[in-house]
C-alpha cells in the first residue's frame, strides 16, 4: 500500500494544478501503475472512485466530499470478483457512510466530515476480526484497512493537526496481537503474481474471468488501453503466458508467499531460516522444460517468479561449466529444454550440453539478463518448444540492455577516452558513455537510444550499489525523461552496480 501511494504522490508532485479534479484523476492514474499486492490494487480503485465522483469539480463541498469518499468505497467493492467483509472494503464503506452522516449535519465543514471518515474508518477496523476468521484467529486487526485508516487520519493531519493525535493512539492500540503467527497451509499459499497489461481495446471483463480461472484473490482493473492485474496462483507461468497473448507486459512481480511467510515466522522466533526448497514444477502439457544462468539473489528469485525450473549460478566473470549447465538440465522432469545463458560468454558452453545428454536442448542465446526476462515473460507453457523460441527470441530482441560500472584500466574504445575508476556505460554490451557517477552515465545511455522510442525502464540494483546512488540515479531517470516509467527491482548481482532494461 505505501509502493501504491508513493506512486500517486510522485505523479502529482509533476503537476503544477490545484483543481481536485485533476489531481485526484493524476493520484488514481498514478496509483493504478504503481498499485502493489491485493489492498494496493483496491486502493487504486478507492482513488479511481474518488476521482470520478470529483470529476469537473475545482473544489469539493461537504457534501461533495462525502459524495466521493462513497463513491471511492463504491468502486472498490466493483472491483473485486467476490468481495469479502473484514477487509479493506469494508472499512472503505464505513468512513464514507460517517462522511455523508457528518454532512447532513448543521454546520459542516470539510475538516468534520475528514474527521468523520477517519473515525469511521478506526472503529471498522477494530470489528474486522469478528467478521474474519483468519484475523480473529491471528489475532490482529486487517491490515489492509488499518493502512486506509492512517491514510484517512493523514489527511485530516493536513487540516485540523489538534483532532488527530487521540485516533493515532487508538488505532494503535487496535493493532495489539495475541499470537505471532499462523501455521503454513499444507498445500502453501502460492504466488502473488501482479502486472500491467498495455494494449488496444482490452476487454477487462473477460480478463477478469480468464484470471479468475487461474487462482484467487483476482483483482483486474483498468480501462480498455491498461489492466492491472493481481491473482494469488499455483502456477504463475500460466497466468503470465495467457497475459502475454492478450497484451503487452509490463511492471511484472511475482512473489514466493510460502517463503515469505517462513522468513516471517523465522524472524519472529530468532530462529535460522531453514533452508530454501524447491518445489517441484507443476507438469507442463508442452513438456519443456527451462534452465538459466543467473547471479544476484533477487534477480533468481525474478527468473523463478516467471517459471524457470532450475538455476545455474553464473554471470560475469562467473561463467559456468557445461557440467553445470548440464546437471541442471538432467534434474528436469522433462525431455526437452530451453537454457537461457544470459550472457555472451556463456554461449559457447551452453551450446555443448545438448551433444552430451539424450535430452533435446534449445539454447535460446540471450546475451543479458534483460533479455532472459524479457524473453521469460513471454513463454507460454502451452504452446511447443518451437513456437516458444520464436517469441522469446523476438522478446529478448526488443529489449535494449544498459549495464553500469567501473572501468578497472585506462582505455579507448568506439572513440571513448576512459579512465581507470570512470563509471562507464555498456549499451548492449559495447562502450557507449562514462562520466564520475551512475546518474550521469545511464541519462547519455539512453539519450544515445533515443527515449521517444521507448517506455519503461526497469533498474535492476546490485549488491555494490548504495541507497544514495540508487536514489540519484532513479530521480534522475525520472527528472530526465518524465516519458518513461522507472521501475525498480533488487537484483543483487555482482560487477554491476546497475543493470537498465529499457523496453
């Protein structure tokens, strides 16, 4: 939820405009693309609500405020395939009914019905375990509800200061557990797997169905040239692979929700983590299997997320074995494969296992690790080997790769003087541009690719990289080309303080 308001905050900071109506159709724009897990995506709607019922409006009226924030609930509840009572939702309807009873008041004011909300939204949140099971038993208060609580309170903050402090202390105290945690389900929790899909004339309503088919916890929202999507599932892949033919992917995350829960429960009990599993694939109908060469702990975990069985561990300077490549293959449950080296260097390697194992192997030569992901994201676990290497061939083809780091001599290359220490810029792996610092050297690097050409930038951060520089060099980005969306991910890669897929 705080990835999702960070969004619509930075939209509007870019905008010079003081009308409600604008700025509350930039917040939901904003939220929308930057919407994170199921109360992030339902709070994208609560502001898409909002900025309907605004709409036209310089300034709201008591009344019109209450009108909004009931109309904000309203869109939500419309959002969600089956709507569930103790969640987020629920604390949404309740403040807009205690605005529009603060409304009807003699001598209302904005700050009174704000007030009203707030406090509307405290005491739903505190009936929230009596109407969930899963909250009563953990005993804890929803969190997507408390979050839309503060949010509330913060903007009454901004109004009345002297109102706020007694609702703080009393939502905290709301939050008070009775126990740490829940047992972990047998079967586990799955993949929480969320997206944007761009493309023309999209049909929500039958993306929402054809989703719903694939998990739960289905969110999908938008308008007919953007949907976002967010489905807990068994089998992320597929869902990615129905998106993909569909429309164009973008902002994809996938995340491990049993693991997640496990680091929770280790963290809670100081207890070591025990150590991670793999589960086996679920059985594929076109019976391909898919191994990559990766390094850097959050860009494994992105290649797992859009379906690969098994990793190598390997890279720049870290180039693997045929062995090793050949081992992984081996331990699939299939008898074809498709390897990804994602790097140029490992090419040759990887084109020898397939003389050395009975297996078919496919070596799809991605020679950077955005083009592996690119090329990820459009594999469809339904169609044949054949059918897929085209597609991913030509996903991997699109993207343009930038990779940022430090010269360890003095050369001259394509014309460039550099000197040992220089931050220099590899655009799809050739020379293109150094300068003293990373900001500085990725804005040459995509103004040498023309950013008219393109829309998003995903920065992939390594593990030298400091959170000043990856501040710098995201606002940077963002300053420089306000045309492009700026996604960060962790990549903890090696030699790289950055790596920039630009698509």
């Amino acid at each position: 939820m705080l990835l999702t308001l960070q969004s619509a905050v930075e939209d509007i900071k870019d905008s010079n405009s003081s009308e409600v109506s604008k700025i509350a159709r930039i917040a939901a724009h904003g939220s929308l693309m930057g919407a994170r897990g199921n109360s992030g995506v339902i709070l994208s709607q609560i502001f898409r609500g909002f900025a309907k019922a605004a709409e036209g409006k310089a300034e709201l009226s008591p009344a019109e405020l209450a009108k909004a924030l009931e109309e904000a609930a309203n869109a939500a509840y419309r959002a969600v395939t089956k709507p569930t009572e103790g969640t987020i939702l629920t604390v949404a309807r309740a403040a807009g009914d205690a605005a529009t009873e603060a409304a009807q008041r003699d001598g209302a004011d904005v700050p009174t019905v704000i007030q009203a909300a707030a406090q509307g939204a405290r005491k739903a949140v505190e009936k929230t375990p009596s109407q969930l099971a899963i909250l009563r038993e953990a005993g804890v208060v929803d969190a997507g509800g408390y979050g839309l609580q503060i949010m509330l309170e913060g903007f009454l903050k901004t109004v009345q200061q002297s109102e706020v402090e007694e609702i703080e202390q009393r939502g905290r105290a709301a939050l008070a557990p009775a126990q740490k945690s829940l047992a972990l389900p047998e079967e586990g929790w799955g993949y929480c797997t969320e997206f944007v899909l761009e493309g023309e004339d999209l049909d929500v309503d039958a993306i929402r169905a054809e989703i719903a088919a694939l998990g739960n916890s289905v969110l999908v929202v938008g308008e007919p040239e953007l949907v976002k999507v967010h489905v807990h599932t068994e089998d992320p892949s597929k869902v990615l692979s129905y998106a993909s033919r569909v429309g164009t992917l973008t902002k994809t995350k996938v995340d491990d929700m049993s693991q997640q829960h496990r680091l929770i429960l280790d963290e809670s009990s100081h207890e070591p983590a025990p150590a991670k599993t793999q589960q086996a694939p679920s059985a594929r109908r076109n019976g391909v299997g898919i191994v990559a060469v990766v390094a850097g702990a959050g860009l494994e975990d992105i290649f797992r997320g859009l379906g690969v069985d098994e990793i190598v561990q390997g890279g720049q300077t870290m180039n693997p074995s045929t062995q090793d490549m050949l081992k992984a293959v081996e331990r699939l449950p299939y008898e074809e494969a498709i390897l990804l080296p994602n790097n140029k260097n490992v090419v040759p390697a990887a084109a020898q296992v397939g003389k050395v194992t009975s297996k078919k192997v496919h070596v799809l030569e991605t020679h950077t690790v955005p083009q592996g992901i690119a090329a990820m994201v459009s594999f469809n676990p339904e169609s044949s080997a054949a059918t897929n290497l085209a597609g991913m061939r030509e996903a991997a083809e699109r993207v343009q790769t930038i990779q940022l780091t430090h010269a360890v001599r003095d050369t001259r290359s394509n014309g460039l003087r550099v000197k040992k220490g220089d931050v220099i810029g590899l655009v799809n792996e050739k020379l293109s541009c150094a300068g003293q610092e990373y900001d500085e050297v990725a804005k040459k690097a995509i103004d040498a690719l023309g950013p008219r050409s393109y829309e998003l930038v995903t920065v992939y951060r390594g593990e030298q990289a400091t959170d000043s520089e990856v501040e710098r060099l995201t606002t940077a980005l963002r300053d420089g080309f306000p045309g492009l969306e700026v996604e960060l991910q962790t990549g903890g890669q090696q030699h790289y303080p950055f790596i920039l897929s630009v698509e």
